[in-house]
C-alpha cells in the first residue's frame, strides 16, 4: 500500500507508525494474513472480553455497561469469509496493538487501515477518540456473531447484509461525526480532511462496516 506525500513533511524525530507495513509487515492484509497477526498479539486462546476491558481501561476508555448476552468469553477469529468482517478483524487488531504497543507521549500514527483511501496524521488523542467509538461500534455487533458449539464466534455474510440493509435507512455520516473529533490540524484544514474523509467513504470497499458504524453513530 502506498503512502501519500504527507509522510514526507514529517520530522525524522517523529515516530511513524504504519498500520499495514509495520504492524503487519506486510503491505496488502488478506485475512489469513489477520488472523495470523491476531494470533501473535493476543496469543492462540483468543481475545477475552476482560483483555478488552482491560485493553479500555490503559486509554481511559468508558466501554459503559454489558449485558450477559453480549460477553462471549472467548472471540476466535477464523472462518471470516465477508470482506466486510475482515475489515471488523482489521480495526481489532489494530485497537489490540495500540493497547500494548503505543507509547502514549511521542508517537504519532500513520493512520493507514481497511485498504482504502483513509490516510491521516493523528495523535494519540486523536486516535483515543476514534477507540471510544471503536470499542462501542464492536460490542455492539456482537449481538450479530455467531457462536459455533466449541465457542468460536463467526460473523456471516448473510447478517452482515441484513444488519447493513437496517443501517442504509439512515443518513447520519460517520464520516462527519469521525472527522469533527479527530480532524488534524496541525497538518490540515477541516475543509480538506473532510474532502480525505468523504473520498474516503465513497472509495473503501468496507461500504458495510462503515454503515455499521453509522447505525451507531445514529443511536
């Protein structure tokens, strides 16, 4: 995946971070290239609901109440067919390394995900805002994973599209209420970011995952 220009200006003392390339290594994710970077982060028993808590908890992030019925204990990603749930994978993994690997005072973050034309400078504020609204967006769906006999929770194509079909009744861009939290200005202006962003929307083939987070957004 290539980078924009904005790379460039950068100070050699800022820590860049790129999602794809370093977090990965790799620089186009497929997900079994996912799942397999998953599995070295969180190791092989999975993603606990309490890890994400605990995970909520080093940011200062309110994850608000849970009900019993939305705490599997144990996500295991495998079997991930839709693109749509790739891209669920994508942002997890990409909460789960910021969690344990981003020192908070220095870094700033290439800001590089789902494979689309998403590519903005943030701080670690900045990214914060974007985890509490990241955090909400997947315990909300997990009323739509599935959960095998052996606990392996899967997300399929089918509910994904039902669930999609719901939010695309709704106007409210994410896009918008994203950008109004997170806009950089120290590198740009809200009229530009927002053009990034719109482009953005209209570009990324995580069409579904984005109207997800839009239903959310709404309620």
């Amino acid at each position: 995946m290539g980078c924009c220009t904005m790379r460039n200006s950068l100070s050699p003392q800022d820590r860049i971070i790129s999602f794809n390339e370093r977090k990965l290594g790799i620089s186009h994710c497929t997900p079994s290239s996912i799942e397999l970077s998953i599995k070295k982060w969180i190791g092989s028993e999975g993603l606990t609901l309490p890890r994400f808590k605990k995970a909520a908890e080093s940011l200062k992030i309110n994850l608000g109440p849970f009900t019993s019925s939305h705490e599997p204990s144990v996500i295991v990603f495998k079997n991930f067919q839709s693109g749509n749930a790739f891209n669920v994978l994508e942002l997890i993994a990409f909460c789960v390394y910021l969690c344990n690997a981003l020192p908070e005072e220095k870094s700033k973050i290439w800001f590089d995900i789902m494979d689309s034309n998403l590519k903005s400078l943030l701080t670690y504020g900045q990214v914060k805002e974007f985890l509490s609204l990241l955090y909400k967006f997947t315990f909300k769906i997990l009323p739509i994973l599935s959960q095998s006999e052996e606990g392996e929770m899967t997300l399929k194509p089918q509910d994904i599209e039902i669930y999609t079909n719901e939010a695309l009744k709704h106007q409210k861009s994410f896009v918008d209420a994203y950008a109004i939290k997170v806009c950089p200005e120290h590198t740009l202006d809200k009229e530009t970011f927002l053009a990034q962003m719109n482009l953005y929307s209209k570009l990324s083939y995580s069409d579904g995952l984005r109207q997800l987070v839009r239903e959310f957004v709404r309620n």
